[in-house]
C-alpha cells in the first residue's frame, strides 16, 4: 500500500488506482488521505460499518435515503448497459443510495489502516457527504464533459436480495473528457498558437479518464476491479473516445501491474507536477 500525505486546504480527491483530476472541494486540512491498491487494501464492509453508516448518516441532511432499501433486480438493466462476471454485475449508479455506498467505500479504504484513530469516523461521514455530493453533480453532463460513477453490486440469489449497502462491493469513475487545445495528453504543458485552423479535423478531441478505482475488502481477488476496468474502458468507447487515462503513484506496483496487464502503458512525457508528485500517467489507447 502506498500512501500520499495532503495537508492543503483544498485538494484533488485522491484515488484508490488514480486522482480525481481537475475535480475539486474542501476538506479538513488536517487530513492524511491515501492511495491503495486492490491486491493490499480495501473495504472492511461489516455490519458494524454499516451500523455506524446508519446511526449518524440517517441524522444528517440526507435524510431522504433509505438505508434499508433492497437493491434493484439486474434483469431491469439493459445488457448492453451492464457487464456480468461470476456473482457479479458491473454498470452504472442508479440510485441515490447507491451513490452513497460508493461514496462511503471510498471513504472507508481512503482511512482503512487508521482504525486507532479516533476522529476517523468523523472524517469518513465528511467525506462521504462530499463526495456523495460531488458524484450526483457529475452525473450531469456540462461544458462538454460526461461523468459517470461505475458499481459492482452482487447478484441477487434467487428470490433473496440485499440491501444496497450490502450489495455494492465495487466502485470507479470514468469521465470522457476535452483535450486543450494543443494537449497531447491530460495536464500538459502547451503554448497554444494565437491564430489556429477551426476546420473540423482540428476539432479539440476527447479522451477518457478513470480515477477512485476500489474493492471491498471481503470481495478482493475475484476479478472485480479488472471487470469494471473492462467495462469502463468499452463505456468509454461507446462515446467515441480513442485514449483512456489515469494517474497511479510510482510506488503503487500493484496498481500499476493491473493497469499493465489490462494494456495501459506509462506516458514517457510528465508534467513537472507529475514528478514531483511522483506519479505515473498511464495511457489506454483503444
């Protein structure tokens, strides 16, 4: 597991596999977040969690969520819209609640090794609150830009279902994104001309973008992340795009060799940012 100390005021929401770029909103200064990789972290998802989830979220402005809402059957979702593998169906959030599972796993892997801390459930509601927040402001699409937020949930067995809360074991983001003008890859670092062709070949093009990529703990090693990987990266497709990226930490080997093993290949050109931030660019070409 690798770790990232933020202390700034206001940052980029950090991921379990990649950075929620150029996406931002405040949190507690005080804050260590951290990066994990799905070989060595994830979510401790017990009842007692969940207990807690319950207890002081159900008290606070979200009061319209039904923690105890059952998951919706997969058979209502499209095929073309959901990918299934194993006990498991990757597709896109559809529900508050489940926008808030996934905001609260995020949470729960970003403070998994500080069970000693005392203000860490604090922290986690915060963040969860904010991100779940952020997450329905990015299912819009805006300015050219379309997000959205990805979950494996379990299958239902048989007649019985779970709880939303209990079903999603799996999160990411994908977002199809506008180069700059000049841009070669995200970030860059370009003198844009003062005068430039607007035909359409010299369209600014678009790209995909995947970031807080995480695994429930008690779902690891089941293929998870590498199938919404999959999923992502067709989704991405579907709205024409030919590159897909995300940011990975330098010392996360394990993230990057599923990237690898997947086709993603490291960026040669960096940012000065990006090394000082030790982190990889890592490209999908389709």
């Amino acid at each position: 597991m690798t770790t990232i100390g933020i202390h700034k005021p206001r940052f980029t929401i950090p991921a379990c596999y990649g950075h929620r770029n150029h996406q931002f909103h405040s949190i507690p200064s005080i804050i260590t977040m951290k990066m994990n990789s799905e070989s060595s972290h994830g979510i401790k998802k017990q009842d007692l969690s969940i207990k807690i989830q319950e207890n002081n979220v159900c008290k606070s402005e979200f009061t319209n969520l039904q923690f105890d809402r059952l998951q919706q059957s997969n058979q209502l979702f499209v095929q073309h819209k959901k990918h299934e593998f194993g006990q498991f169906v990757a597709r896109r959030a559809a529900l508050d609640e489940e926008y808030w599972a996934a905001s609260w796993l995020r949470a729960e892997t970003h403070w998994e090794d500080r069970k000693d801390d005392r203000f860490a459930d604090s922290y986690k509601r915060k963040f969860t609150e904010q991100e779940f927040n952020a997450l329905k402001r990015q299912s819009e699409t805006k300015l050219g830009q379309k997000s959205a937020c990805i979950v494996t949930v379990k299958k239902e067995n048989g007649s019985e279902r779970n709880t939303v809360l209990k079903s999603v074991v799996g999160t990411l983001d994908v977002s199809i994104r506008p180069f700059l003008h000049g841009e070669t890859f995200p970030g860059e670092k370009v003198k844009a001309p003062i005068f430039f062709n607007t035909e359409k070949k010299d369209l600014k093009k678009q790209y995909g973008y995947i970031a807080n990529l995480c695994v429930a703990k008690s779902a690891r090693r089941q293929g998870i992340a590498r199938n919404m990987l999959h999923f992502a990266i067709q989704s991405a497709m579907s709205d024409g795009v030919e590159q897909v990226y995300v940011h990975v930490h330098k010392k996360n080997t394990a993230a990057q060799e599923l990237y690898k093993k997947i086709g993603f290949k490291i960026v040669d050109l960096a940012t000065p940012q990006l090394l000082k931030d030790k982190t990889y660019l890592l490209c999908y070409k389709i």
